[in-house]
C-alpha cells in the first residue's frame, strides 16, 4: 500500500497564511489526481481542493481565490497553500489519491493521514 504521508498544518491567526504538504511513498501515484479535503468538527468531510496537473484543478467555492493546489510530480508531492484564513477554515485536512477529477470523498481510494489546522479569532 502506497503511504500518504501529511505535513505542515498548526495554529494561525484569522487573515494569516499554512501550507500543507502531501508527500506520496511511490511514483506509481503520479498518474492519479490528488487532492485536499477536510472534515470540520462534527460536519462530513469535504473537498477542498483537488489537482491532476498545474492546469487541471478543482477548488470548492469557499476556498477559490484563497487556497492553491499545486503538485510537484518529481518529488510525488503535492501541497495546499491556504490564505486568508478564516476561523470556519478550522478542521483536520486530509490528502488523497483520487480515481477521477472530482470534489468528492467516493473518488478517494487511499487516504493519508489527517493534519490539524486551527484558526483563531
């Protein structure tokens, strides 16, 4: 089983910025769309943001203009940097490799493991 394997994430001020990094174990994942998604506190996870290549991205409408996926295919990596942050941004984000270009959590065939961002007021 391909390891997802999460980084970055934390605490940070409403207004301020976090970068997220999803490093995957093999290249075998680089034919795949990934993607960004999150599960806030009691609510079901939902997509953030999901990436095939730098021209082929998918944002949920609360993170356009905020948030940008990008992907880096010779480190197996892709990365959520999420600006203007918001208190409602508060949630475990979690990276997954995807069978299809879509915003929804039935595409995900591996997960990694989630990371904490936490918002404060």
């Amino acid at each position: 089983q391909v390891q997802l394997a999460v980084s970055g994430g934390g605490s940070v001020q409403a207004g301020g910025s976090q970068r997220v990094t999803c490093t995957a174990s093999s290249s075998s994942y680089r034919r795949y769309p990934m993607g960004w998604f999150r599960q806030r506190q009691d609510k079901a996870r939902e997509g953030v943001a999901v990436i095939a290549s730098e021209s082929n991205s998918l944002y949920v409408d609360d993170a356009k203009g905020r948030f940008i996926v990008s992907r880096d295919l010779a480190k197996d990596s892709i990365y959520l940097q999420m600006n203007s942050l918001k208190p409602e941004d508060s949630a475990m984000y979690y990276c997954g490799a995807l069978t299809k270009l879509e915003l929804r959590t039935g595409s995900i065939f591996n997960w990694g493991q989630g990371t904490q961002v936490i918002v404060a007021s």
